[in-house]
C-alpha cells in the first residue's frame, strides 16, 4: 500500500510544521503531537533531545479512512530508546466500524485498539492508540494497520502506514 511520507525528525520537541491547537494537550487526528512538553534530562542535567518520525497513507477516494503512525524516542548514545509508538485512524467520508493495531518490525502485534474490538467512528473522529514504553524496542518499521467491519462480515484491512526507528 502507498504510503505518504511526512518525517517529522525534530529534537526537543514537534517540528514548527505541526498543527497546534490552543489549550489542547496531547495528539492530533494524524498522530502527531500538537503541543510538546519539555526535553527528558538525563541524571547529568542535561536535555536529550526526542525525535518524532510520523506517516501516513494518502486519502484517496474511494479509501475513507486515513491510517498514521507516530514513533518517538530518545537520541541517547550510543543506543536510542524508544518512548512512544501512536497510532490513528480517521474516517474521512463515512461513519466506519473501525480497529486500528500496531506492529513490531517483525510483525507481532505491540496492541490492538479497545482490546482487539472493532469501534464506531463518525467522519472526523478518530481512532486512538498510544503505547507509552512498549515493552521491547528493535530497530526498524513500526506498522499501524486499520481494519473495517463491513456489512457483509468481512474485515479486510483499509490502511497501513509505517514509521523508521529509528
């Protein structure tokens, strides 16, 4: 599937190109952060910068919904760490029952939106799924991969994107 790139490397903090909504805290539809907080500071004092590498798949008619993923982590040397994989899915056109996962580079699931149970989203509401600190961190593509219920049973996936770490 194609994927849109928009690499959002950034260190201490969202790249000045990232939506910023006034008094809202936390992400955005597309997964990416709107308002950062301060730098980590290791135990010396000193800030290490994070970076935050995002994509997207295009939004092409007939495709409704818009699949994004976020991963984020710490420039330490010699060994980055990662933080914080996020992933979004947004119905464009239509309402869609909707399950959004995100994947390890050697394609285990990391975790599954409500518990693996496909959800409602009307037009411009999106899915949300944020792994603080999953539980290993191998270098490579981090995946999101969103599935629809269709009125016919069926559950074919409508989006993938995938994002470097790191």
């Amino acid at each position: 599937m194609e994927v849109l790139e928009n690499d959002s490397s950034q260190t201490n903090g969202v790249p000045a190109s990232a939506p910023r909504i006034a008094g809202h805290r936390g992400r955005g539809p597309g997964g990416f952060q709107l308002l950062a907080g301060g730098p980590a500071f290791a135990s010396t004092g000193h800030a290490i910068p994070s970076v935050h590498k995002g994509r997207c798949t295009p939004i092409n008619p007939p495709r409704n919904v818009k699949t994004c993923i976020t991963v984020t982590y710490a420039a330490t040397h010699p060994k980055p760490q990662l933080t914080d994989v996020f992933a979004s899915a947004l119905p464009i056109f239509t309402r869609a029952d909707l399950l959004i996962c995100a994947y390890y580079p050697d394609d285990v699931v990391i975790k599954c939106s409500n518990n693996g149970n496909y959800e409602w989203h009307d037009p411009g509401h999106p899915l949300l799924l944020n792994i603080p600190f999953p539980h290993r961190h191998p270098k490579g593509e981090y995946c999101a991969r969103t599935f629809q219920k269709m009125a016919n049973g069926s559950e074919p996936m409508v989006g993938k994107a995938c994002a470097p770490f790191p």
